[in-house]
C-alpha cells in the first residue's frame, strides 16, 4: 500500500550463557552435618604418640584467616564462637579446635603465622615461615623483618614431631582472586617451594564466596553448579599451582548470630580433607622415620605392609633389639 512504512525486523538478542552448570561438578554431603561432626570427634591420628599435628595458616590481609578458625569451632559447637581474635603484631600463635563445648581438644592445631599481610617495614621475614615450617620457633614468638637466628631465644633448635607442620593451608579470599598484591603472590610462591620441598601438604580455603558470586550468596548449595566459583578456583590454582582437588570454596560466618546446617557442612567437609592430608603426611614422616632407624642400625628389615599397627610393632621390635626403653 502506497505510504505504508515498511516493517524493519526485530535483531535477535542471544541470551547470556547460564550462570551455572545442570548438576554439581563436585558432590557434598548436604545434610550430614552430625556426621561430619562425629568423624572429626572420633579421628585418631596414625602415630599415638603425637598428641596433634599442626596446620600452619597463610594468607593476605583480609582473607578471614582467623574468621576460618571461628567457623570450624562454630561447626562444631553449634553456635558463634570468637576464640581467634586479631592480633596487630607479627609473630606465631596456635589455636585448638573443640570437638565440643568446653570439652575435648581434637588432635590438630592452626599455627597462625601473624605478619605476611603487612608493609615491607613489619612484614616476617619469608625464612621464619620456613622455619615455622619445620618447627623452629617457639610459640608466640615476634617477628620482624630481620629473621630468627639460632643464638633467639625464639629459635627451638629440636623441633619434636608435634612441633613441625603437617599441612600447609592458604586462606585466599575469592572476590580479590584477581587483585592479589604481586608481592605477596611471590611471597606465597616462594613459602610454597620451600613446603613441598620439605614434602608438606598444602591446601587453599577460599573463602567469601558469598560475595564473589550472587547466585553463592542466595543459596549456598549452589556452589558447585555456580560457574563463577569454579573459575574462581582455576584462578587460585592458576596463581600458586596447588590443584583443584586441594582447593576448597566455603562462606566463613562473619554477620550471623546463628549456625547454619548447610554453612557447617560445607565447613566441616573442607576441614576434614586438611585433617585427613595432614594425617596423610604424618604416616609419612612416620614411615620415613623408621627407614632412618634401619639405616641407621645398618640393619636390611624390609616393612612389608604400610598399615600404622604393622609400622608401631616393627618400631617396638627395632628398640627392643637395640636393647632401648620403650616409652
């Protein structure tokens, strides 16, 4: 028809690509909080004679490094708990975790390394972490710039076994993933190849993930379907090389007055991979110890099965023939 406007059609708009996959890319028990919680009660170390292994914690500022050590012991507890508080000097200080209130203390400890997140002029020095490593330092030791000598009275120059860390764990927080200070990734690359060096563990916590992805932060069992989370992840491993399998995403409390079923689960399942991989290391500083006993007695025993009664008898029986006392 004459003066008709002609019909200009409509451009197509793509959607955006889904926020999320179809189904977790990583299982939870979602519901098992007493569960979790019983395991953790009831874990036994493989060496009896050690009454805990440390875990020594790292981390920016910022990160909820010490909120972390809060929310374990809220898990467990059933409410919030306030027991690790900010402290602004530099130095090393342990933390228990309760299997209950007021009750008992399970067998692993967090030595939180103060001082890594500060200026160049109050920072620790990278060798005291080193040291710290390898049990070196004494609790509650202050740190500087300069670092520990033998001739400190804050040097432990004969570590004992429950002095030494048995997993290295990074607390990083996932909204500042990408904006990390250049020099602390360095520094943390650097603690880490001197760690496994010293064949120590070392996991990632990556924490506020409620603040990194919204559809994270309304509902909390979407963690593993939310894809910002998992790229969040790939980054953490991208900058300090720790797989994807040692990483673990959770949402520290920090607002609430109250516990939550699905939070607590998510805590206690990354708690309970640092303890098993710290548990891990401790089977094998054991069983590296006893090849030193052999080696050392110029003695050709071979250990043919790895289990911790068969490793405990077979020391029994090397002090026993050397004419030693067992404690």
């Amino acid at each position: 028809m004459a003066g008709a406007e002609s019909v200009q059609p409509v451009p197509e708009i793509n959607p955006p690509p889904p926020r999320e996959y179809d189904q977790p890319w990583r299982s939870t028990p979602w519901g098992k909080r007493e569960d979790l919680r019983k395991e953790l009660r009831g874990f036994q170390l493989s060496n009896p004679n050690i009454k805990h292994v440390r875990i020594l914690l790292a981390s920016e500022g910022g990160a909820g490094k010490l909120s972390f050590i809060n929310s374990i012991n809220s898990a467990f507890q059933g409410r919030i708990t306030r027991d690790a508080l900010v402290d602004e000097t530099s130095g090393t200080k342990t933390y228990y975790i309760r299997g209950k209130e007021h009750t008992d203390v399970l067998p692993f400890v967090f030595n939180d390394f103060m001082g890594l997140e500060d200026g160049e002029s109050h920072c620790a020095h990278i060798e005291d972490v080193v040291k710290a490593l390898r049990g070196l330092l004494t609790e509650g030791c202050k740190l500087n710039p300069t670092p520990v000598s033998a001739e400190d009275t804050a040097y432990r120059s004969d570590p004992a076994p429950q002095d030494q860390t048995y997993c290295l764990v990074y607390i990083i927080a996932a909204e500042k993933v990408s904006f990390m200070n250049p020099d602390h990734i360095k520094k943390m690359k650097s603690i880490r190849k001197s760690a496994s060096g010293l064949d120590i563990p070392q996991v990632i916590i990556m924490t506020r993930v409620d603040e990194a992805c919204p559809l994270v932060n309304k509902t909390l069992r979407k963690i593993y379907t939310s894809k910002k989370i998992k790229e969040k992840m790939q980054e953490c491993s991208n900058v300090l090389g720790v797989p994807m399998n040692h990483i673990f995403p959770v949402k520290n409390y920090h607002e609430e007055i109250d516990t939550d079923n699905d939070n607590d689960v998510l805590i206690l399942t990354a708690f309970t991979q640092i303890v098993q991989t710290a548990n891990d290391k401790l089977v094998r500083s054991l069983s590296c110890d006893v090849k030193n006993r052999v080696s050392g007695s110029k003695r050709l025993l071979v250990i043919k099965t790895t289990t911790t009664t068969s490793i405990t008898i077979y020391e029994q029986h090397l002090l026993v023939s050397r004419g030693e006392k067992i404690e």
